[in-house]
C-alpha cells in the first residue's frame, strides 16, 4: 500500500516540486494546502499516513497546525519543512509533537529517508498509544469488577474467589464482558 502524504507550503513552486519527488517515489500525495487551516482540513479528510509543512503561512502557520493535527490524530505523523533553522523553531516544532524537521531547500536524496524513518516512527507510536488506551481501558474494567466483587463479598458474605466466580458465570452467561456485570451490579447498589 502506498503511503498517502498531504504537502502544505504556500509557495505553489514548493509544493509542486515536492509533489514530483514524492510520485517519483512511489508516494500518494492526497492532497495540498496553501495554509496551515487548509491543510488541517485535508488531513481530515485524508487521514494521511505524513504531512509535509512548511512553518511560514497565511492563516495558520505550520506550527499550530501540526499541533492541532497532532492532538485531533488527523494524521500519523508531521514533518515539517522550513527555511528557518533557528534553535527556537526546532524547540517549538519539537513541543508540536512534529516527527521530523527538515531546513530548506530539500533534495530528494535528504527528504525521502527523512519520510522513510519519520513514517516508521510515527507508526511506532501510534501503536505504543493504541497500546496504552487498550492497558488503561482494561485498568479500568479491573477496577470496576474490584469495586463489583467488594460489594458482593459484603452483600453475600462470601470470599473473593466465590464473588470473582460469581461475575465470570454471569459474564458468560449473558455473552457480555465481565466489566458490563460489575457495572450492572455497581448500580444496583446505588
């Protein structure tokens, strides 16, 4: 599958060049974006796998774009390209949660490993969050049943083995997760 790429730079040169490389290459530029709204927009509608900014643009510049990509999961990963190398850019594109920084102007020979490794990357920690939603939802669940084997220990006077077994029956019982039960018997106690 190819991967899709959004390019947003005000200069209409800079984003055709660009485009070029990146077909060249075997990349899916999905779409393009003059300003940094635009390109937030695209991204929703694309959810591409990199986006390719410049910092310097009407509207919305490429820095709070990224970040609004960034916290909206619009796209996998942001990698911004500028002419401006200075140490404050790079620390603010770094607390945009960019994944890579590249300093104009750009060859082919620098931009396309850049995009290999900041692709790479950002999957990586794509997967690291979906692993750490999926840890914290089952903490959650765990918590609730906690709370669930604590009121039927006290109601029934049992161990927590007995009401442990108790939940899991029910669960499999009624096809549902045992989070579902000790929620279900959490409200019949309120």
């Amino acid at each position: 599958m190819n991967k899709k790429i959004v390019i947003a730079d005000d200069e209409p040169i800079t984003r055709m060049d660009l485009r070029e490389i990146l077909e060249a290459e075997g990349y899916d530029v999905v779409g393009e974006a003059s300003d940094g709204f635009d390109a937030v927009e695209v991204c929703r509608k694309y959810s591409p796998d990199l986006v390719l900014m410049d910092i310097k643009m009407p509207l919305l510049d490429g820095l709070n774009a990224a970040k609004i990509i960034q916290n909206e999961n619009l796209a996998i990963g942001v990698v911004l390209i500028t002419a401006y190398s200075g140490k404050e850019f790079v620390e603010k594109a770094t607390k945009a949660g960019v994944i890579g920084y590249m300093v104009k102007p750009i060859d082919e020979k620098s931009l396309i490993p850049t995009l290999e490794v900041a692709i790479s990357k950002s999957a990586e920690i794509k997967k690291i969050k979906v692993d750490i939603e999926k840890a914290c939802s089952k903490l959650d669940e765990r918590k609730i049943v906690e709370k669930a084997k604590g009121l039927l220990m006290k109601r029934d006077n049992i161990t927590e083995q007995d009401s442990y077994y108790h939940i899991r029956t029910l669960s499999m019982n009624k096809r549902c997760s045992m989070g579902d039960i000790a929620k279900t018997i959490i409200m019949s106690y309120e």
